[in-house]
C-alpha cells in the first residue's frame, strides 16, 4: 500500500506540475501577443501619421509640364 501511495502522489505532483507550466506558458505567449499587435498598431498608426503630415499643399499656379 505504502509504495502505491507514493506512485499516485509522484504522478500526481507530475500532472499537476505539467498543467502549472502549460498555463503559465498560455498566459505569457497571450500577453506577448496583445503587446505585439499593440505595438504594431501603434507603429502602423505613427506611420500613417507620418504621411499625412509630409503630403505637402498643393502649391498655386500651373502644373509642371503645361
């Protein structure tokens, strides 16, 4: 009996441990995945920005080329 008890509680303490560090490796690649695409977006968005502001007005008289 003493030797069963202590093959369920190693295999125990195995699956538990196997399940600790498979949702701790779920919650840290799904937080790494929000901050990327926040920072993609945010870069994306900057760009954007960045172009909309070097357009330059459009400058009065004739066209080159007429």
């Amino acid at each position: 009996m003493n030797s069963r008890l202590g093959t369920l509680l190693d295999w125990t303490l195995a699956d538990f441990s196997f399940l600790g560090i498979a949702i701790w490796q779920y919650i840290s690649v799904t937080r790494d995945l929000k901050r990327s695409k926040a920072r993609e977006a945010a870069e994306r968005q900057a760009a954007e920005q960045n172009a909309a502001s070097s357009v330059s007005p459009p400058v009065p008289g004739h066209p080159e080329g007429q």
